[in-house]
C-alpha cells in the first residue's frame, strides 16, 4: 500500500492501478464513462478529469485523466477544485448535447449511469439550442433494444462486443459527431454474451427487450441474491420480480465466478418462471383425470401413495437443489434414491467428481481467465458452458500479454496493450467432433470423436511424462500435434486441461485428469476444469444416488411400485417405451414446475417453486455450494420442493437451516455447504436485509382494489431476506447483496461501491463454498486410460462407414429445458437435426434440410439431415434439444433413409 | 458483382500487405472507381475476400468521407467549408452553387450530373475559396468563375 494526498488528505492506496479505480475503491465519487473495471481504460471520454500537482507547493496543478494516469507514491490529486470541477461539467455538456430528453420513457431511467454522472456534475441545464442529430435504430434480435440518439458515444459497446467478447457482427460507423453503434444491416446479434450490452452501456442505447414486455423501474423490483439455473457453472444473478412475476435477470458481481457478466441464456432464459402452461395448482388424478385438488389434499393423496407403497423410488433432479434432493433422499432413504440425470450423462458427471477429487485442482473461472495456454477436450464450451468460452477468450491474450510486461506498459491501458498485441494468441487447442465458435482464437484444431480426442490427450500426456503408456492406434499426424501441444503447455506458467460431460465420453474426461496430472508434474500450477450439464448436476453425484437405469429397473421388476420424482421429466431421462413399460402399473408422485409428459402422468402433483421462489443451495461445475434466494414468495399452492418432500416425510423442519442441519450430518462431506451464506437468524444491526429498495412504490396502495389495510408483509423463516422495503439496505455480507446501489450510484456501476477494491472481492466475506478439495478423499488415479476401452466400437479415425457414430452437439439456446420455456430464447433454437459429414450424406444420398428418421436404440427419431463441414467421416451429431426424445449417446447407428417427405 | 479486373486489382493490393484486412481501403477505392460508390452487395463480396465481417468493412468505409455508400452523380463537388474559405467567402459560392444546381450539401442533382458535399480543407488556403471536382483542383472561385467550371462538367 503507498499514501496518495486527494484534496490534501491521505489514503492508502494500492500501487499498480490507475486513479480512477484508486478514487472510486476509496469510496470517492469521481464521473467516469469509458473506463469498465473488466475492460480497462482507454481515456476517450474525458470525464474523469481531475487535477494533479507537482508537490505541496504546485498550486496550479494540471489536469489529467484519472484512468489514465497510474498510481504512484506521494501522488496529490485534487477532485473538488475549480479547474477540474469546470472541466468535467463541460464534459458531460457536450457529451450531452445530442442526448435526448426522454427519460421518462426510457428503459434506463432510474439505473443510468449517465442520469448519475449528469447529477454528480451538476450539469442541469442544456445551453446548446441546435437540432440534435438522429438516428434509425436497428432491430438487432429478441434479446438487445436498440435506441442510438441516446448514445454519448463512450465506445464501452465495441469493447465488451468485439474487442472483450470477439464477436465480429457490430461495429462503429461513420465518423465524428455522427457515429453509429451497431451493424452494417439489422439483425440479430450473433453473440452469445449480447445481452451484457445492456449493463455495459452506461444509457439507454442498449436495454433489455424482454424487460420491455413487462417493464418495471428498478426501484419497483424486488430483487434477492440468486444462482443461475441454465448450466453449470453457476453464475451470480439479481433476478427481479414485480406483481408476482419475474421481469428480468441481472449479473450478480463474484470475483471468482461470472465477474461482471452473464451469458445470453442465463440472462433471457427466466421466463419460464412466468408462463401460464407452468404446473400451479396441486392435482390428484380421479377417475383417470388429473383434477385441481387443496394442497392439503393433495398432501395427504402423496403421504398415502408413499405410506402404501411396496417399494418406492425417488428420483432427484441435476436442477433442483441439494436441500430438496436431500428432502427426497430423507423420504425415499437412501437406498431408494436415484438421479435424475440421464444414465449417460451421469455417468460423465459422477466421473467429473472423482476426476475433481483426485486433482489437481479446478480453477474458478476468473483464475481459467488468468491462464496462459490451454487445451479443450472434446467440449463445444460456448455451446455447453457459455461463460467459460468468455473466461478462455481472455485466457488467450494472457501470453501475448507478456510482450506489454517487458515493455512496461500497465496491463490496464486497454489501447497500447491491444495495439501491442494485435492478434497473438496463446496456445489453445481446440479438439471436438465438430467446428466450434472458440475455433477462431485457437492455434490447434483437431477434429475426432471421443476416442480420438481421448488419443491426442493420452498422447500428450506422454509426451510430458515419460512413464505413461504410448495410447494403442496413435497415427502420425496425431502424434506430432501431441508433440507440438505439450511443448506449449511444459513452456506455459499456468496451464489449463477443460474437458467435461459434452461428449458422454467417461473415457474423455479419465484421460482430461491424465493429462492434467502429467502436466501437474512438470507445473504444479496446471488445472483441470471440467464442465457439467445442469446447475447441480456435481451437487446431485455428490449425495451420491442410483443411476436412473436402477430406477428403471425397480420400477420394471416391481421392486418399487411408486415413484417420487423430483423436478425431473423422466422422458427426458430414457427412451419411451423404456420410461412407459416400467411406469405401468405404478403410482407417481410428481414435484415440477415446468409441464412435461411426467406431469400429466402424475397421480399426485405437487407444484414446485422455480428457483425464483425457492431457497437453496446449488454445487456448479468447481464444486462451489452457492445458496439462492426466493425472490418473491410463491403463489397459490406452490412450495419449495424440499418443504413439500419434508412435510410428506413427517420432518417438521422450521426452516432451511434446519434441512441443512441434517444434511451435515448425514452427509459430512457436504457439511461446508451450510456455510455457503448466512444463515436464517443472521441479523445486521439487528435488521433484515430489504429485498425492496427503500424507494418501492406502492406497498400501500398495491392491494387496494381488494383491501384498504396493508398486508403484512410474508413471512420469511429461510432465510436473513426479508421481503419488504423495511430491513438493511445498505452494503451485506457478499452471499446476500439483493441489489448494487449506493447514494448517487442508481445504475449497476455502483458496484465498485460494494467491492474490497476494483475487481477484488466483495465485502463482507465469501460468498458460496468450496466443497472438494483435491486429494482429500475420492479414488485413485488412473494412470492410464486406453484409446480403445469405450464400446462404441467403430469410431473417427478407425472408419467403418457402413454405421454412424452419433455424439451429442448442445446448443445454447435449445438444450436447457427450463429456458426453452422463454420465448425470446426458444426462437433461436435449432430444429431437431442430425448432423453430418458430406461423405456420409452424399453416400445415403441426402440433402440439406431433409426430412429423415434415425434409429437409436429403443427409439426413433424424425430429423432434419444437417451437412457439416467440419465433420469426420463416419461421425455424426445429434442436436440435443429439449423435450426431443431421450436416447443413449454416444451411440451407433445406421445411416438414416430418407422419411416420409 | 466484382469484374475480373476489379478482383485482379485487389488481389494485386492484397500482396503488398502482410494481413488481409490491410488492404480494404485501396479495395473500397477499386470498386467506387468504377462504380462511383460501394454498394451493400459490393461491400459484402469485399468483406470476403478481405476475411473481414460486412461489419467490419462498413466500419471502414463509413468512416471515410470519401468513400461513398450511396450512389452519387457523375460529378462529385467537394466544397471547402474550412477556416481560411470561410473567411474567403466560402457561404457566397455554397449559396451560388445551391442556387444554380438546385442541391444542398448531401444532394445529387435530378439529372445525376452533381453531388454536391463539403470537404473539411483541400490544403490550399492560400488560394480561398476553394473546390474539388472529380480529381480537379479549382482554387480562387467565384460565382461566375464556379458558372464557368461547372459548364466543363456534363
């Protein structure tokens, strides 16, 4: 720390940033607009000018830009002076001149940055008298609203979209007073991560549309801390809610989570919370015919099914929480409890978790950011794990990065160091059966099945350590490529294997830790991050259940005569027939929130809170115990899953704690995720923490149709939230931040508010858990895994072009059940397809987008045929997209024929 | 479409350039030689052979005023609405040359004979007011001698 004199007092600051980050991580308020703490400075604005003097004696001092200028011992700033005062108020006037007085209609108003920097500068009345220039705005898809007269012009959009995110579909146009953000023709934004325009933007120009549909101001929402629901990875959110539905969905700051920012699909996949077709009422099946039933009723309906019950089975969810699947595990026993995850795919996650546990150790996604060279396995991680194909397009710059070191230039000078770095890329490899998008930032692609990509990674770890078997089959090509890759990563200084469930290839993610521990050996700094498929998927593995084809059986053989399921669709588990014949006959107790062909099956129904009306915790792909909150109370009959299975199972726990409670000690090893956030009776100042914010409008007046006397407000025994204006609001513990605002910081920025310092942790202690640590407990290390072991049987590399091997290709948006339920998000989902390669397509003689049936074991599939490129002979994709029938992959099939035009 | 000797032309500039997307300035300039703009097919055909996005691209040429992205006369007036004209008496020959051809900064003539646009300096103050038709330099203007000029260009 070095002392630095502002307006003639000192504070402690850290030395190596810029001024600005220094001002604002010391609480200060100084206007700023280009500068974004993920995204450096650029110095283009010019607001954040403030004046610097020499020494004690320099009374005229000069005006410099803060985020310009790096912090150095001894350094003496002014922010109130005259000079810099009368400097910043012309800035913001001219960069007002052409803005639009249209808050009142605009989107951002009350959460606008620059509706607070016009504030903080005093700049309150408009000399410039001239028409202001105009602008046609674009329609740039469901997710992003365009409106550019409101654009100051501060460049943060082209440098999140293209230069932070690499998409190449926006742009800037024109040239000085009139510059254009946005696309050379109108459509939609082809990024993943277009949506953080509307955070990144500091006005109106980008807003979010979905929100538009069902507008609420900030200062109206209730908001509570929350998990994202769509992958894996767990990102923080602050979903908002109004009138009993969710309006939109925000990034949640974690340092070593999301950071700032949030994918497409965890930010507009929400709306499934919201739709009508959503299981609200309990049922009870009568004469054959689900009918609406008290919830008590329907309570008593399950508690009989369950007490008269020769055998039962319950099947928990990868997107339920750990309390309701433990609630579960507790009413079914142990024994009785199995996952909801499809067999294959839980095969993958449960090898995942043994992988985790052996080591070395998983990164967070802000340390995979922070690696210099990595290689990815078979994983189409923009597809799979958005954000992680966020986290390795900074990853690549980290090398190059070096050039700016030697040269002395401070890595937060955006400009000099991008300039400096032009495209030099650090090496990534990029191996998976198809092209995938991060192919344009990788220095080595290599295209192959699993048992293919298991070879390049078997080869590879060989090459590092000697003692390791040569993989059986390895060819020529694939063996200098192996060669060339762990040159790359022995030379790295933080190395990165990512591979994962994507491909359904137990063998691929065995071989993923081989070469991580190969290469732990050489760097002891080397990391192993593994992607899972839904947001407990590792939680789920981790309280350790059957697997679904167990369920199956119990059910087929009548072990069990009546099934419990939990937040799962079992179509969606296994083929139809499959599902069906072990169903017959037996009794079904349902907990969902989304409709489904389980739901309709069900002779009890009891409908569960979505994560926005739940509490819980949820393990992600790290193996990080992060809790969410309910952001409003549920509706009608609906309930927390793990209350609804506790009351069914006689436990009369009083709240969330208490579930934890006997989860720590049934389960030891997942005891530390109690810690995971404060804890029901956690008090500040002896206040709840107010999911409203103290400018919630309308408490009095929003039942008044129906009553005069305000409501008490509900109850909520669960958690230190309190679903009311009156309680905390000012800055909580990490785990409990329901909204970023601060005194004159209205808008997102108010985030450095929150922050130990810029890009730091936020204050008051950790938010979320690690759950494993490496070494600590698990299997033992394979050493080695063998090219050939799994059964696939023909495989890339090894063609036989009589059968096709089918992998799973995941999209983004179209794999995720819940988000599928989100209009905005299901129209850019694929139609259900089968890849192909063009051999494979020329020899069956099929076309584009033709119509053909595909024969998976136990199940048929109607298809389009897709031709892709990148694809070996002899392998095929199929699209996974949700609520399409359930089959096995990787499997082997015939090439299809044409169906029925 | 691109012709083969416009695609020679900038095959030709894309040697001399150690990335692609160094030569998309004199490309844009290939194609509104002939053309006299670039059209949104041509800037799409340009941005492949360039590997760059349309995106891109029209960053590029929107960026230049002298490139233009619609179409324009067969002429093309670049009035000098800098300092030292100003001074000249740069607003007499605008106001001139508006009341002769009819047009305003930005406009063609219905004919198609004149775009008329202002240009920030031509670099010769010392002979203010000053214009720029086609490639042609014409200094110490006039209104008679702007009659004069004009009637050079049909």
């Amino acid at each position: 720390m070095i002392t630095i004199y502002v307006d003639n007092q000192a504070y402690q600051a850290k030395a190596g940033g810029n001024l600005l980050e220094a001002v604002l991580s010391l609480g200060l308020n100084l206007p700023y607009f280009c500068w974004h703490p993920a995204m450096g400075s650029v110095g283009a604005c010019r607001q954040c000018a403030v004046t610097l003097y020499k020494d004690e004696q320099d009374t005229q001092g000069k005006i410099v830009m803060a985020c310009m200028t790096p912090v150095k011992e001894g350094l003496r700033i002014s922010l109130q002076d005259r000079q810099s005062r009368d400097f910043r108020a012309r800035v913001i006037e001219w960069l007002m001149a052409n803005h639009p007085h249209d808050c009142p209609v605009c989107d951002e108003g009350g959460e606008c940055h620059l509706q607070d920097m016009t504030v903080m500068t005093a700049h309150d009345y408009r000399r410039y008298r001239f028409a202001k220039r105009t602008f046609a705005n674009q329609d740039l898809g469901p997710f992003v609203n365009h409106e550019l007269n409101r654009c100051i012009a501060c460049y943060r959009c082209v440098r999140f979209y293209n230069d932070y995110a690499g998409a190449r579909d926006f742009s800037v146009l024109g040239c000085h007073n009139t510059v254009y953000f946005g696309r050379s023709q109108s459509g939609p934004l082809e990024s993943e991560f277009s949506g953080n325009l509307v955070e990144v933007c500091p006005t109106g120009v980008f807003t979010d549309k979905t929100l538009k549909e069902h507008y609420t101001r900030k200062w109206d929402l209730q908001t509570a801390p929350s998990i994202c629901v769509h992958c894996g990875l767990g990102c923080n959110t602050i979903p908002g809610e109004r009138y009993g539905t969710l309006r939109r969905v925000q990034a949640r700051y974690h340092s070593q989570v999301n950071g700032y920012f949030l994918c497409d699909r965890g930010r507009y996949g929400y709306e499934f919370v919201n739709r009508p077709e959503r299981p609200r009422t309990a049922m009870i099946r009568r004469d054959g015919q689900l009918a609406a039933a008290s919830a008590e009723a329907a309570l008593a309906a399950a508690r009989e099914l369950v007490g008269s019950a020769r055998g039962l089975a319950g099947v928990g969810s990868p997107r339920a929480s750990l309390e309701s699947n433990f609630a579960l595990r507790q009413l079914v026993g142990a024994e009785n409890f199995y996952s909801g995850q499809a067999p294959w795919l839980d095969d993958c996650v449960r090898e995942a978790l043994r992988q985790l546990q052996i080591g070395p150790a998983t990164p967070s996604l802000r340390q995979v950011e922070q690696c210099d060279a990595a290689v990815v396995l078979g994983e189409d991680v923009t597809n799979f794990a958005p954000m992680l194909d966020l986290a390795i397009r900074q990853a690549v710059r980290v090398e190059p990065m070096e050039l700016a070191r030697q040269l002395k230039i401070d890595l937060w000078l955006d400009g000099p160091v991008r300039e400096l770095i032009q495209d030099r890329r650090g090496p990534l490899l990029i191996a998976s059966p198809a092209a995938t998008k991060l192919d344009e930032i990788a220095r080595w692609t290599y295209r192959s099945g699993p048992a293919g990509v298991v070879r390049l990674a078997l080869a590879t770890a060989r090459e590092l350590d000697a003692s390791l078997p040569v993989p059986d089959g390895l060819d020529e090509p694939t063996a200098r490529l192996a060669k060339e890759v762990a040159a790359a990563l022995a030379k790295a200084k933080s190395p990165l294997v990512v591979s994962g469930c994507g491909c359904g290839s137990v063998e691929l993610i065995q071989a993923a830790g081989v070469l991580a521990r190969a290469l732990a050996k050489v760097n002891s700094a080397a990391r192993l991050s593994l992607t899972v498929p839904d947001c407990n998927s590792l939680g789920l593995a981790m309280l350790g259940g059957k697997n679904f084809r167990q369920a199956l059986e119990a059910l087929r053989l009548g072990r069990a005569d009546t099934a419990v399921v939990l937040e799962s669709d079992l179509w969606d588990l296994a083929p139809t027939d499959a599902v069906e014949s072990a169903l017959a006959g037996k009794r079904l107790v349902v907990l969902d929130h989304l409709p489904g062909r389980t739901v309709q099956r069900a002779d009890v129904l009891l409908p569960a809170g979505t994560f926005a009306e739940a509490d819980g915790t949820l393990v992600n792909n790290e193996g990080r115990a992060q809790r969410f909150f309910q952001v409003f109370p549920p509706q009608g009959d609906i309930r927390q899953s793990w209350r609804w299975l506790g009351d069914l199972a006689g436990r009369n726990w009083p709240n969330l704690d208490a579930v934890l409670a006997e989860l720590s000690s049934a389960l030891p090893d997942l005891a530390p995720a109690t810690g995971a956030a404060p804890q029901a009776n956690f008090r500040i100042e002896g206040l709840k923490v107010a999911r409203q914010s103290h400018r919630y409008s309308g408490r009095t007046a929003i039942t008044a149709d129906v009553t005069v006397h305000e409501p008490k407000p509900p109850d909520d025994p669960d958690t230190p939230l309190t679903f009311s204006m009156e309680g905390f609001d000012g800055i909580p513990p990490a785990a409990l931040v329901p909204r970023f605002w601060s005194p004159g910081w209205n808008s997102q920025s108010a985030l450095t508010r929150f922050q130990q310092e810029v890009n730091g942790p936020l204050r008051g202690g950790p938010a979320g858990v690690r759950l494993i640590n490496p070494g600590s407990s698990g299997g033992t290390a394979v050493s080695a895994v063998s090219g050939e072991s799994d059964q696939a049987g023909p495989q890339a590399g090894r063609l036989c072009y009589q059968k096709l091997l089918v992998v799973p290709a995941w999209h983004i948006y179209g794999s995720e059940a819940q988000s599928m339920q989100s209009p905005a998000l299901a129209g850019r989902a694929p139609r259900p397809y089968l890849g192909l390669s063009p051999a494979d397509a020329a020899q069956a003689g099929l076309q584009a987008d033709q119509r053909i049936t595909a024969q998976f074991d136990g199940q048929s599939l109607s298809l389009e045929a897709r031709i892709l490129p990148s694809l070996p002979r002899g392998l095929a994709v199929l699209g996974m997209l949700a609520g399409q029938p359930a089959v096995q992959l990787p499997a082997i099939i015939d090439p299809p024929p044409k169906g029925a035009p | 479409m691109l012709n083969e000797t416009e695609k020679e032309e900038v095959a030709r500039e894309l040697e001399r350039y150690p990335t692609r997307q160094a030569a998309c300035i004199e490309a844009l300039k290939i194609v509104q030689k002939r053309h006299g703009y670039v059209s949104d097919e041509h800037l799409a055909e340009l941005a492949g052979l360039l590997g760059m996005t349309e995106d891109e691209l029209d960053g590029v040429a929107t960026f230049y005023s002298l490139i233009f992205r619609r179409p324009v006369g067969r002429h093309v007036i670049l009035l000098c609405d800098s300092v030292s004209c100003y001074v000249m008496g740069y607003e007499d020959i605008y106001r001139h040359l508006r009341g002769g051809l009819g047009i305003e900064f930005g406009q063609t003539t219905a004919d198609g004979r004149f775009t008329l646009l202002p240009a920030p300096c031509l670099g010769c103050c010392d002979r203010a007011p000053a214009m720029m038709i086609d490639d042609d330099l014409q200094l110490d203007l006039t209104g008679p001698k702007v009659d004069q000029i004009l009637a050079q260009y049909q």
